[in-house]
C-alpha cells in the first residue's frame, strides 16, 4: 500500500469525490444546517470561511446568506474544481467568494480574527494528533465576534454502535463470543481501525474519527463554551462495510454536527 501524505492524498482523489466520499450534502437524511442558519441573527453582513472546501459543495448553498465567503483548502486539484462550481452559479458576485489555498497543520496560518463564523464540514480528519490540533488552533483563532463555529466531524461512537449492535445480534444467534467477535472484525474490517487514537484507514487515506468529549474540550480551550451537538445521519447502505442482506435493522451511520459559538 502507497503511504501518501495527507494532501496529495486528497489530490487523487478529487475528481471522483462525489463516489469516494460519504457527504452530508449527498447521503444524509438528516443535516441540521439550514436549520442552524436560519436561528442565527444578522448574518447578512459576516465573512465566513469554508475551511476544507474541498469540490466547494458548500458554496451553492450559503453564499446567499453571506455578504463574503473564503473558501479554503490544501488540494490544488479540490480547489480547481471548486472554482469551477461556484462559476455556474447565477447572480453571482465575483468578488464575493475568494479562494485560498493553505496547509492548516503549519504555524504560518495568519488570519486571525478575520472571520465572523467558520464552517468545517468533514474537513477535520487530519490523522496526525499534533497537526490536527494545529488545524483547530488555526480555525478556532481565526474567528473574531461572537466566534461562531459551524462543523461536522466523523464519529467514532457510530463504529462502536455498530460494532456492538452487530456482536450482539451474533450472540444472540448462539454463535460464540470468540466466533461473533471474528465475524464482526471481519465485517467492519476493523482491522483498519486504531480505537485509541481514533484513526480508520481506507486505502492510501487515514482519517481521524472523534469523541464528543473531545470535540466539546478542544472547543472550549479556545473559549468556545456554548456548544450544541447533534447528529448528521446518513442513508443505511452507507453503514460500515456491511453485506446489504444484514442493513435492514442495523444502526444507521451518522457524523457529529456542531454548532458553537462564544
């Protein structure tokens, strides 16, 4: 297997982003989103940032809310395409979405209290822990204001309910625990995943899955102390690399949404 770094990573795969990632925006059933704009008090005039923009599947749907978008990301090739999304849309001002492209795991981030809300939407799945805290420190520091955060983060609670769930159901069928155990591991090839430092590996790509626990205190260190969890739930077939015969009672997978704010 090609060990790839994070970006380039990225990079390969951006042109089939649609078919190789589960997005809130394609597969979920529900996604508070619109829901949380809609509650927040004069966002007319804020510059907002979309931090890990990626193909830009967030812009269609807020820059009609915003009187400035900054779209952000590391891949040259997610940032092409991007562009090239945001450039169908109708009525349209051109300088009202820019573009950035930037390494967030660097110290040399300068954007500080630049942003009246940041999104991240999945964007987050740096699986190195000292870079992943420099991704938040750097997200987090760039807002000014109320500081209001807005994001999506895979879920490592929604692999153990399904781990569990799974297992159980095994048991229940009078296999054994040793046997459940080797057909669930198997199942959700589970091989795959670190449960300690919260990685999951998919091919070439790593990507980090949280707590809520740990979203909740990286968030307050930075003094973001109001913080609302829900959950984004997808479309069952997405769930973790179950045969489709065994998806019909089987927990549904789901990402946490956050909104924060100071």
């Amino acid at each position: 297997m090609t060990n790839l770094n994070h970006a380039k990573s990225w990079d390969l795969i951006a042109h089939d982003y649609n078919t190789e990632i589960i997005s809130p925006f394609i597969h979920a059933t529900y996604f508070p989103l619109q829901k949380v704009l809609k509650a927040i008090k004069n966002i007319s005039n804020f510059h907002v940032a979309d931090f890990g923009t990626g193909t830009g599947i967030l812009l269609p749907k807020i820059h009609q809310h915003f009187k400035k978008i900054t779209a952000i990301d590391f891949s040259s090739q997610m940032l092409t395409l991007a562009e090239k999304r945001i450039a169908a849309l109708p009525n349209l001002n051109k300088n009202q979405i820019s573009f950035l492209k930037t390494d967030l795991t660097k110290k040399t981030f300068s954007n500080k209290n630049r942003f009246d809300l940041a999104f991240s939407i999945n964007s987050m799945v740096e699986p190195d822990a000292i870079k992943s805290d420099q991704i938040f420190s750097n997200i987090l520091s760039s807002l000014k204001g109320p500081k209001i955060f807005i994001g999506v983060f895979p879920a490592i609670e929604a692999i153990f309910e399904e781990y569990h769930y799974s297992y159980s159901k095994l048991r229940k069928q009078k296999y054994s625990h040793s046997k459940a155990k080797q057909l669930v591991d198997s199942s959700l090839e589970i091989e795959r995943l670190d449960p300690l430092l919260g990685t999951y590996q998919a091919d070439e790509l790593t990507q980090k899955y949280f707590t809520q626990e740990e979203i909740d205190s990286k968030l307050q260190r930075f003094g973001i102390n109001n913080i609302v969890f829900e959950k984004v739930i997808y479309q069952r077939q997405f769930s973790f690399n179950l045969k489709a015969k065994t998806l019909r009672n089987h927990p549904y997978m789901w990402d946490w949404f956050v909104y924060a704010r100071q």
